[in-house]
C-alpha cells in the first residue's frame, strides 16, 4: 500500500488532476530557470523588452520608496531633536529615537541608492538588447 504524499505549501495549493501552478520567479523566468523555447520572448508571452521595461519600473518604484523612507525618516528625527530639545525630562529618549530615524534615513537612501543603479543597470541591458549599445569611453 504505497500513498501519495500531499505536499502542503503555503501559496501553491492545487487540486489532484489538475495542473500545477506555475511560478514565474522574479525576472520572468520559468521554474527551471530559463526562459521558455523561443529566446526572443520571456515568460507568459512577453517579450524580453518587455521583461526589461518591467524591470525597470520595478527599480523605479523602490528607488522612490526609498526616497519617500529616507525624506519621513528625516523629518521624524528633526521631530524629535526639537522634542529632545522642548522636553529635557525625557531628552535622553528623544535623542535615542532621532539617532534611530537618523539612521533609518541613512539606510531608506542607501536603498534608493541602490536601486537607482539597478534601474539604470536594467535600461542599460534593454539598450544592448536592441542594438542601442553606447560606448562609455570615460567611465
């Protein structure tokens, strides 16, 4: 008497008979890691320009969060150096929370930063994927 095991994943649930669902993964690329047969389209029909475009506003989405982070995370840690400085009961607090939100805007830039080459990383392969190659001589 062999039974079937039932794998339980949290997200891909399926029924016996059916097919298994299918994960893109990031980038579009099928579970086995490349794309599908024809190396002119991504995943789902997309073509790779498309697969580019999608990259990039990605990146173009994330480096404006962490513009936003990095701008409330400012603003909250001059919030509490004036409190540090109205509240001198409490003042020690008030420091440990603006060096806290002084270094969670130091990190929200860094991941702007971040993403800001990514995104350019991702206009930069579309660019030589289509012949739009441009030669960096000085850099």
């Amino acid at each position: 008497m062999a039974e079937e095991k039932h794998h339980h994943h949290l997200f891909h649930h399926h029924k016996d008979g059916e097919e298994k669902p299918v994960d893109a993964g990031y980038g579009g690329q099928n579970p086995s890691g490349g794309y599908g047969e024809n190396p002119e389209s991504g995943y789902g029909g997309q073509s790779l320009e498309e697969d580019y475009k999608k990259e990039e506003k990605h990146h173009k989405h994330l480096e404006h969060l962490g513009e936003l982070g990095a701008a409330a995370a400012g603003v909250y840690a001059v919030h509490e150096k004036h409190k540090a400085e109205k509240d001198p009961e409490h003042a020690h607090k008030h420091k440990i929370e603006e060096e806290i939100a002084a270094a969670a805007a130091v990190g929200s830039g860094g991941l702007a930063f971040h993403e800001h080459h990514e995104k350019k990383e991702a206009k930069e392969a579309d660019e030589e994927a289509h012949g739009k190659k441009h030669h960096h001589l000085f850099g």
